[in-house]
C-alpha cells in the first residue's frame, strides 16, 4: 500500500495505529531496514 499512494507519510503512520510518526519511523526501520521515505522510493511503481 504505502509503494503505491500518495498520501503523506503521517497520514500512513496514524492509518496503522501509531498516535506519532517518530514511533512509526522507528517501527518502520527495524522491520524494513530503510526509511518509510527510502521505502517508498525504491517500491514506487514509478521506480519501476
């Protein structure tokens, strides 16, 4: 989902239960290893 929207990333972070969008950030990187903004680069069906 997050690839393929333009909606804000704080936008995303609140539509997934986190209340602030540093504890998404966080969250985001432990599990992915880059940032929700480096994410979106490289998944973007643009990018492709």
């Amino acid at each position: 989902m997050m690839a393929d929207t333009n909606a804000p990333l704080i936008r995303i972070a609140h539509e997934a239960g986190y209340a602030d969008y540093k504890a998404f950030y966080l969250a985001f990187k432990k599990a992915t290893g880059c940032s929700p903004h480096q994410y979106k680069l490289l998944h973007s069906s643009r990018s492709r």
